[in-house]
C-alpha cells in the first residue's frame, strides 16, 4: 500500500513539473494576456461541469461525424483546423501588438471571426436538429 501512494505522489510531482516546464516555455513564446472581465450581459455562461464546450449535447461531434464518410470527416477537419490556425494567428498577433488601436481593431476582427464561427455552427446543428426530427416522424416500412 505504501509503495503505491508513493509512486502515486512522484508521479503527481512529475506531472507539475512538467506542466510548469511548459508554462515557462509558453512565457517566453509570447507575454501573457492582461485578463479583462467581460461587459455585464456578454460573455460565455457556463454552468458546473464544463469541458466540452460548444460541442455538448445531441451527441456532440461524434453524433453529427458517425454518418460522414472519411473523405467528408477531413473536409470538416480541415475546416475545423483553419479555424483554430486563423484563430491562433490572431491571437498571437494581439498579444504581440503595442499600440491600442491596431489591438483593437484586432481584437474586433478575431470576434467577428468567432461570430460568424458560432452562426455557422447553429445553422449546421439546426438543420441536423431538423433532420432528425423529420427521421423520427416517418413512418418505418
């Protein structure tokens, strides 16, 4: 029993290392974010248990990918990852920028990215909604 608490409590040990080790290579690829709070009525509202973000719910991407063939599951992967990479490259160019105007203005074009993300997913998960809907009403043969 005591071996196993031990190599439980080294095995913890070794974890937050490791994850301080990334922190601090992380530090030096780009200055931290000065957090704001969001204005009062925006923001994402979350209740206990999250994780899963936008992807909860009627199956999550599984749900909606289990019908795909292959080919089109790496459409919507590329899709997804030009997302994140336009994302990503907008966030790092925020973080680097130093006059408040032009971050900004970036920051305005990295929300109207993420909107128009977000309104491209409902309808995707409005129609699949509606889709299975129609499949539950018809009659099965």
């Amino acid at each position: 029993m005591r071996k196993h608490k031990l190599a439980t409590v080294l095995l913890m040990a070794c974890g937050a290392m490791s994850v301080a080790s990334y922190a601090v290579d992380v530090q030096k690829v780009a200055p931290p974010a000065t957090p704001t709070a969001p204005a009062e009525g925006t923001g994402m509202q979350h209740g206990m248990g999250g994780g899963m973000g936008m992807h909860q719910g009627m199956g999550g991407m599984g749900g909606m990918m289990m019908n795909m063939s292959d080919e089109e599951k790496v459409k919507h992967m590329r899709g997804m990852q030009e997302h994140m990479l336009k994302m990503h490259d907008l966030s790092n160019r925020i973080l680097a920028e130093k006059d408040p105007a032009k971050k900004e203005n970036l920051m305005k074009e990295q929300l109207d990215l993420m909107k128009a993300h977000h309104a491209e997913h409902h309808a995707k998960m409005m129609q699949h909604h509606k889709d299975m809907k129609e499949m539950q009403h018809k009659p099965m043969k």
